[in-house]
C-alpha cells in the first residue's frame, strides 16, 4: 500500500497510466551480476516479466481503441 502515495501523484500530477503490476527481484536473481555478461537467471522473475509485457501490452491496445479527446 506504501506505493499507492505515489502512484496517486503520478495519475492526478501527470496523467500517468499505472499497470497494477510489479516485479521485484534481487541479486539472486540475475547471473554474472554487476559484469557485461549480467543475465536474468530466475525462471519465476522471468515468467513475471513475460505476463507483466502481456498485461501491458493489452492495456496499450484498449486505450488506443479509446477516443480521449
């Protein structure tokens, strides 16, 4: 709920659209951490990752099929 201060500002302030969504993930989840070879290791982050794009990607095209003006 902490977030929810900030995600107020950012729609009222800004107009911004929030997805109700968050990934979090630690050092453990990444591979070669903190190198140029760094990668996401951790198949449950990844698989947070894939359904927080689809989400979005949904969100994008519903607003798009909205006339806001």
């Amino acid at each position: 709920m902490s977030i929810m201060s900030l995600a107020n500002s950012l729609m009222l302030d800004f107009r911004c659209f929030i997805v109700p969504r968050f990934v979090y993930a630690t050092g453990e989840a990444f591979a070669n951490d903190r190198t140029e070879e760094m990668y996401l290791s951790s198949a449950e982050v990844k698989e947070r990752l894939h359904e927080l794009a689809e989400i979005t990607t949904r969100l994008a095209g519903a607003i798009e099929s909205v006339d806001l003006l």
